[in-house]
C-alpha cells in the first residue's frame, strides 16, 4: 500500500512539472509572437486629434469646394446655412480622420507625381483652435488603400485604409439629410395615369374591382395582372441618390417638359375611421447614368430613381393591358348559344325554373291554409336544350367551360381583313337580351383569328381543335356511342 502511494505521489510531481514546462514554452511562444508583429508592425500615426475639438472640415466635393463648420455642436454648410446636413454622416466622417493612422510610411519620396501627389484629388482640411491639418489624397492602390501626404510634409507619403478617406471622395449630397418616397401600398391604388407619348390611364372599378385601360379615345376592361404588375411597381418605388434640396431652375433636370408624369390616386385610412383620397404626382426628367431624375407634387427637392424600377410603368401603352380573354360570358347570365359552322347550324337554350313545393305534412286545411305561405320552399331547376332536345349537362358544361376560357396569344393592333367564311360563329344572348359575337377564321397555319367587333385575338390552333372536338361530342354524341361501342365490341373478340 505504502508502495502504490509513493507512486501516485510521484506521478503528481512529474504531472506538474510538465505543466509548468508547457506553461513556459507557451509564454515564450507568444512573448515572441508579439515581439515580431511588434518588430513588424510598419504602422504610423498620421493624426491625432479630438473629434470634438474639430470646429470644421474642409474638402473638395463634385469638383467645387465643401466645408462644414460647427457651432453649437451642429454642422452646417458654410455656402448654404439652408443645406440639409445630415449631423450622423458629416460626425462619422470627421471622426474617422481625426484620429488616423497609417498603414505603412513610405520615406523619403523624390517624385510625388508617382502617386499623384503632385497634383491631389482631394485635400482635407480639419481645423482646431490649434490651427488646420490638411491631408493630400493621392491616387488609390490595388490594395484598397489611398495614397496619403500632409500638406506641410514633401519628403513622406503614407498609405491609408481606404474606409477612413472614402467618406470625403464622393458629393456634397453624401452628406445631405435625404427624404424619403412617399409610402404607397399597391393594394390602396385606385388610379394610375402616365402622360407621356403613347401614355395610357388605368382606373380601378369600385363595384367588382376589376381594371380598365384607356388610351383618352377608347376604354376597355384591362388584364388584372397586368395592371397589378404596375401597382406593384409604384408601390415599390424608392429614391435612389439626393441631387438637389432646392430646385429653382427645372431645365436643369428636365422638368420644363417632363419625359412623364405619373398621377396616383389612392385611399388611406385616418384615425382608424375614415378613408379619403389622396393623390401622388412624380415628375419624370432627364436620363442620368442609370438613373433618372423625379421630383414629387409640389417638393422642390430633386431625386433620382433607377430606370429599371419604372420600366413596367414608363414602358407600357395601352395595348400591352388588353384583357387576352376572347368571350367570357358566365353560364349562369346566359340564356341562349347559337353555333354556325360547315357542320350546321345549333341552337343552345338555358331553361330555368323555379317551382314552389308545399310542405305535405299538414292535418288541418284551414291551418294548412294560413300558413301555406311559410311552407311553401322555391327550387330552382335549370336545363339544357340543344335544338330543343335535353342537353346533358356534363357534356355542355365541358364543351362551354372549354369557349368562354380561350384566352389569345396576343390581339392585333393592325387592320384585319378576313379572308373566306368563318369556321365557327358563336351568337351569345345574356338574360339582359344583350348579344355578343365571336368569329373563328382560319388566320395562318398557327393561328386562329377570333373577331369580336372590333377586337381581333390570334387563338393558337390546338385551342380551337380541343374545342371542336368537346362541341362534336355535344352534338353528336349518338356518334359518340357509337364509336366506342364499336371500340367494345373489338375488344371483346379480340
């Protein structure tokens, strides 16, 4: 026992030994880690100043000269007291320069012109009650760094982190405190007109929500999707740079003749209560990069909007919103179909009656008398005739589920000038007595063209042969039987 004890004694000893041992190698590793990025380090400091001492800063902004000054712990622009100066930002970039420090320093330099120092793009000047440091900003490095020099110092050039100058090198208006678009929800929209060549106004029907299109000549009922892809597109309009807080000359931006104008109207909720109408008006002007410029209702302050962001409302006309829907006429408003074709002519009715059953449950007549009128229910049967006969109702429904959904591949724009006899016409007559006529002419080897007045939809063939051969099953289903009778038949013998 004594034995076992002295040895577990020993390997305790031995234990801590071995720690002690890693626990020196491991401070001699990092002690001279350190001591080589010390002797490594290369970095310089190039300024050394309080932020909140700086009472202005000075640079150059769209090729004209910017400084801000500070007072009353507040920045304002000395050109422009107006000048919405955005506080965070100017604060920000002041305090990344106040205290900057170089990545490396590179000595003794006899021509600047090799990192543009001999002609800078940019000086920045802060100033304190001890007097101005100014920073000269040479050219930029492929290693995100700016080639940097101070104003007073023609021997030394100093590489610094580009995310301390890059606050300094774009325009006045980095620093401008922007607004914002105005907020509409494509859901509130109720209008849209854009005037401009070939503009076009959608306006949403209060009663079923459905949208029509106009052109200011004609008005016809619009694509619903197609009309939501520009109320979507409006909702979702934002600012893209802040150009100008006070525009006075709109020349300058292609205000004095827009390239459009686009009206929105909208509902809005206040207090919870009460819904009223308002309307947006942006101004469209000129081309900038890929940009252009807006300004909204009566703000003077100009802003520009990525084209791409107004390319489905700036670039559609009219006839991009025509509804590609051929003949919808709902079963339950029609009262009768008339089909003209090479096969013969076919009449369709819809007959609906309404019969009132008297509940035959009564013991007493004079009872049965006074309350004839509560038991008595109203049901309603509909039925169909073709040329007067029953109609089966699965196989019309299939067969006109088929015609009131074609939907055309496009609508012609041009004239069109049938050539020969239509392969079907189909007379539609509503229970209002109105009539509605379809023509299908053969138009080429692809297409149909259905003529509706003065509407003309190419409908893709293999639409049309579907629909031909739900409507022979209609009229003819004696042949129908016939032919899969004869299938049965061969089937079985064979």
């Amino acid at each position: 026992m004594k034995k076992k004890t002295v040895k577990l004694v020993s390997a305790v000893v031995v234990l801590g030994v071995l720690c002690a041992a890693y626990e020196g190698v491991n401070f001699y590793v990092t002690s001279q880690e350190e001591k080589e990025t010390e002797e490594n380090d290369t970095s310089v400091d190039l300024v050394s100043l309080e932020a909140d001492d700086i009472t202005a800063v000075s640079f150059t902004a769209d090729q004209n000269e910017v400084e801000f000054d500070k007072k009353d712990d507040s920045w304002t622009e000395k050109s422009d007291a107006n000048f919405p100066v955005n506080q965070d930002t100017v604060d920000s970039a002041v305090k990344g320069v106040a205290s900057l420090t170089a990545d490396q320093e590179i000595s003794d330099v006899e021509d600047m012109s090799q990192y543009d120092l001999d002609n800078p793009q940019n000086t920045i000047t802060l100033t304190t009650a001890d007097g101005d440091t100014s920073l000269q900003i040479g050219m930029e490095s492929s290693n995100n760094q700016y080639y940097v020099k101070k104003e007073d110092d023609d021997k030394n050039v100093y590489l610094v982190s580009s995310s301390s100058i890059e606050p300094f090198m774009g325009t006045l208006y980095d620093f401008a405190e922007s607004g914002t678009f105005p907020s509409v929800t494509s859901a509130t929209i109720t209008d849209v007109k854009v005037d401009k060549e070939n503009g076009y106004e959608l306006t949403q029907d209060a009663d079923n929500l459905f949208w029509n299109v106009s052109d200011g000549k004609t008005t016809e009922k619009a694509d619903t999707t197609k009309a939501g892809t520009v109320t979507s597109a409006i909702g979702s309009l934002a600012y893209d740079k802040f150009v100008d807080y006070n525009c006075t000359d709109d020349s300058k931006y292609g205000f004095d003749d827009p390239y459009a104008v686009i009206t929105v109207k909208y509902t809005e909720d206040e207090q919870e209560t009460q819904t009223v109408e308002k309307t947006l008006t942006i101004y469209v002007g000129d081309e900038t990069g890929d940009d252009r410029y807006v300004k909204v209702d009566d703000s003077k302050e100009v802003y520009t909007i990525t084209k791409d962001s107004l390319t489905d409302i700036l670039d559609s006309t009219m006839s991009d919103f025509y509804n590609l829907s051929v003949s919808y006429v709902s079963v339950n408003d029609l009262d009768s179909l008339e089909v003209q074709s090479a096969d013969g002519d076919h009449t369709i009715n819809i007959v609906t009656e309404t019969v009132k059953a008297e509940d035959e449950d009564t013991t007493d007549t004079d009872s049965s008398d006074e309350s004839s009128s509560d038991d008595e229910e109203e049901t309603t049967t509909t039925t169909y005739k073709l040329d007067g006969e029953d109609l089966d109702e699965s196989t019309f429904t299939t067969f006109y589920n088929k015609l009131i959904n074609m939907t055309a591949q496009e609508r012609l724009t041009e004239e069109y000038t049938p050539e020969g006899d239509p392969a079907y016409t189909f007379i539609f007559k509503d229970t209002d007595g109105k009539e509605t006529t379809v023509k299908y002419y053969e138009y080429d080897t692809n297409f149909y063209a259905a003529v509706v007045e003065d509407k003309v939809y190419l409908v893709n063939k293999m639409n049309v042969k579907d629909l031909d051969e739900a409507y022979q099953k209609m009229v003819n289903p004696d042949t129908e039987d016939a032919e899969e009778s004869t299938s049965d038949t061969a089937t079985e013998e064979n």
